[in-house]
C-alpha cells in the first residue's frame, strides 16, 4: 500500500507490534506532542502537512481498567472527545478512518454477540470507546473494529478457566490488518471463542488455573467472528 497512513498509539502495546511487522509501509507514527488529539487544530494542522488516505486511531486509554473510574475527566477527554476531533478532522478532509473498539461494548452476559446486537457497556472503559464509536457511526467513511486480544507472550502466570474472550494475539491483527482497511462498518475482530485458560494454556502448559470471582469482569464476553473471519 503506497498511500499515506496516519496511525495513532504507535508507543502502544499493539502500536509497537505493529511498526515492527510494516516497517516499509508509508506510515507515520506521530507522538501526542505533534498531533494532540485532544486539540482540534492540532490534528488539522497535522492532516493538513501530510495529507494521508487513511488514519488509524488507536490511541486510548485502556489499562489499568480502574483508571476510567479514578479519573473520568481523563477517559472522557482521551477516549471520547479525543475521538470526536479525529472524526471531524478526517470528515472535514474525507480521510477514512479505521477506530479501534472493544468487545466490552457488548452486554457480556450470553455471548456469541454478533456486530448487528444491542451494546450495553459493562464498565466506564467500555462506554468511554462507545462513546468514541457514537461519534465514528456518524461519519460513513470509517470503520469501527470491536477488538479482543492480548500481549505475546501471555504476560500472566494464571489463566482464568470460568472467563470465555475471543482473544488473538496483537501480531495476528497486525498481519491481516491490511485486509480490513478498505471495509466499512462495524467488524468484530478475534479469535476462536474460548475460556482465557484453553487460549494461554496452548502457549504455555505450566500456565496455572484460577477462577475469576463474578462481578470483577464479564464472564462472557464472545463475540461472533464469521464475519471477519470471512475477510481473512
């Protein structure tokens, strides 16, 4: 791909695991002190200089999960009003924009939740990158990716057996990410539905078994991948 991508959150776990794989595409990685999105005309003056196709927002704050509770100031500014600016900068440009969700948006109670079901966020995390989705599903040239994955290795000594995810390891996006940039829409992006034990455990057999205490994080929160899976 030879047109110019804009990719927020390159210091990022995924961000760093991602230049490492597409070290000779026409990326850029611009720090918050060169495009700050939380200032509007900090974005404009940076779209403005380099005139990209594309832009990849990652950027967030995700970890600690807690932090969205200490600090709502914080999550809502980074997370939704942060947002908000990339989306009006890129739809005053027609840049298509490629938003990086989460699977927590879903209700998290059944499972199996495909892209067309209601969404009831299940923490302050989940309803900041609602947030950001409300303002993305406004502009039509984007993409909302619902995404669940993890570090490689997995960076715990215990699994949960009682928690079901869809996680895929960052590498994996980052490999087929391509595939996905000129879709539009919602697309829930991960793995094969499964307890975090049986994931860790295929990388790891010494990986110890624990049980998550109910109300600490969602015991299911699968996702329905056919459609992403058909993409790949």
């Amino acid at each position: 791909m030879k047109k110019k991508i804009i990719f927020t959150g390159g210091s990022g776990r995924f961000g760093k695991v991602f230049k490492k794989i597409h070290i000779n595409r026409n990326i850029l990685y611009p720090t918050s002190k060169k495009l700050n999105i939380k200032n509007f005309q900090s974005i404009k003056r940076y779209l403005s200089k380099h005139k990209p196709k594309y832009f990849v927002h990652t950027a967030a704050i995700s970890r600690p999960m807690n932090a969205h509770d200490k600090n709502i100031n914080n999550s809502i500014d980074v997370n939704i009003i942060g947002t908000c600016n990339v989306v009006k900068a890129c739809y005053e440009r027609n840049i298509k924009l490629i938003y990086f969700s989460t699977n927590y948006v879903y209700p998290s109670k059944s499972g199996s939740y495909n892209e067309k079901n209601p969404v009831l966020p299940i923490n302050n995390y989940a309803w900041s990158k609602l947030g950001g989705e409300a303002a993305v599903s406004m502009y039509k040239n984007s993409l909302i990716l619902r995404i669940c994955m993890t570090e490689k290795p997995f960076v715990h000594k215990l699994a949960y057996t009682n928690l079901k995810t869809n996680f895929m390891f960052h590498e994996d996006l980052a490999k087929v990410f391509f595939k996905l940039i000129n879709k539009k829409g919602i697309i829930n992006v991960g793995g094969r539905s499964q307890s975090v034990y049986k994931f860790a455990n295929k990388f790891n057999k010494k990986i110890k078994k624990a049980k998550l205490k109910k109300g600490l994080l969602p015991l299911n929160s699968t996702m329905n991948i056919r459609k992403f899976s058909k993409i790949i």
